[in-house]
C-alpha cells in the first residue's frame, strides 16, 4: 500500500534555499510515493538457518516490505528443524511463528512442489528474491536452468525478468563446479553474496554476527537497515 511522505513547511522556513530547491524538494518529498516491496525467500538445504531466521525476521519488521514469499525445500525443512530446534512436524505457519517468535502478518508460505505457485510466473509482481542459505545442490540446478521445483523456477523468473535475485551459499570449501556454478550465475544477473561474516564490528555472540551479515544482505535488496554495516573509517 502506497503512503505518502510530505515535507512540513516549518522545516524549511529557516533553510536558505531558492524557490527552484524549494520547488524540487517538494516534488521529493509531497510526490513521492513509498511502494512497499514484495520479497520472495527462499531457504535450501545448506547449514546455516539462522542466517534465514535472521533475515525474516528484519524483513517482518521492516516497513519497507509489504509482503514475503516464503519457500522452504523439503532439505531445508529438515536443517531447519536440526540447528534451530524447530519442529519438524508443524505446519509451514506454525514453523515460520517458530523461527521469528510471533505470528507473521505479511508472510505468505508456498509449498516447494506448486509449480503452479504466483511467484511461479513472471507476470506476478515480485521485487527481489534471496535464497539463503543456499545449498551447493541448488546452486547447480539454477546454473543448469532445470528447474525442479518452486525454489529453483521463482529464482529462475527473476533472472529472466531482469529482477533483483540474491544468492548466498554456504559452504566450504568450494570444488572448481561450485566456483563455476556461481560465475554462470554472475553472469547470468545474479548477486552472490556468500555466507561469510566480518569482524570489524566486534560482534559479541552469535546472533550480532549473523545480522551484521543480514544487513548487508538486505543492502542488496535495498532496504534499509540500522546502518550498522556502514564503515565510517578511521577518527580523525
């Protein structure tokens, strides 16, 4: 849903701008129309879950996304339930409650095997997909275009639609077909952002390593963040 973002005019009475700034920041700002996005997440059978958890949970809370497409793989049900302890058993609702603590408003879950899913076709309106983790198995099928299930053929729309499709493997280390899997991806329009946390923000558990990661993640799929990625340099 579109909302509006107006400029008071007791911000700029102070400012000394000219009437053509003026003008121009108007058009920014009482113009300008915020569409929320429509994200599609897609989680493989590589370790890593939390990297997944993580992110829907920021995009939950994000009010720059209106909606999430959310794909889990049969392999990714199964890491999911091992490294996070979710059961395995429950229903996709109930596991995506599991991984972000509360119900979700904006989630809407796809069984792997609806080849006939709306993310499914390029005429559905979808404004970037991420799969995350991604599995070395996925990354070959997507670099092969032989589309097995709904996972591969949403990520396969966005590359042949020309949309934003974020790709981050986990795993190591990498044999010359992964290496070659990614370049053919590269290429073909995909971002590949591996699963590899930095250290320069002096993460102090686990979970401030994983999101230092998620917002650059979510860099890529430009949203906005708490900045925390932002490397100011050296004090002066």
């Amino acid at each position: 849903m579109p909302t509006s973002v107006s400029l008071p005019s007791e911000q700029t009475e102070d400012l000394d701008l000219t009437p053509d700034v003026l003008i121009l920041l108007r058009r920014e700002f009482d113009g300008y129309n915020t569409r929320v996005k429509s994200i599609t997440v897609g989680i493989s059978g590589a370790s890593g879950a939390i990297y997944a958890q993580r992110l829907l949970i920021q995009l939950e809370d994000s009010s720059e996304v209106g909606q999430i497409n959310l794909v889990i793989s049969g392999p990714g049900r199964r890491v999911i339930s091992d490294e996070l302890d979710v059961n395995p058993t429950s229903d996709a609702e109930e596991i995506v409650a599991e991984l972000i603590g509360r119900p979700s408003t904006k989630t809407i879950v796809f069984h792997p095997g609806d080849i006939g899913a709306a993310i499914a076709s390029g005429s559905y309106p979808v404004d970037a997909m991420v799969i995350i983790p991604c599995s070395s198995s996925t990354l070959g099928v997507l670099a092969s275009g032989s589309s097995r299930n709904l996972l591969h053929r949403a990520a396969d729309v966005c590359l042949k639609e020309g949309r934003k499709l974020v790709v981050v493997p986990r795993e190591t280390p990498l044999s010359t077909i992964h290496i070659e899997n990614m370049l053919k991806l590269r290429q073909a329009g995909a971002l590949i952002v591996p699963a590899m946390p930095a250290f320069y923000h002096k993460p102090v558990d686990i979970v401030s390593m994983v999101d230092h990661f998620i917002y650059r993640v979510m860099d890529h799929l430009g949203l906005a963040h708490s900045h925390e990625t932002v490397w100011q340099g050296d004090a002066p």
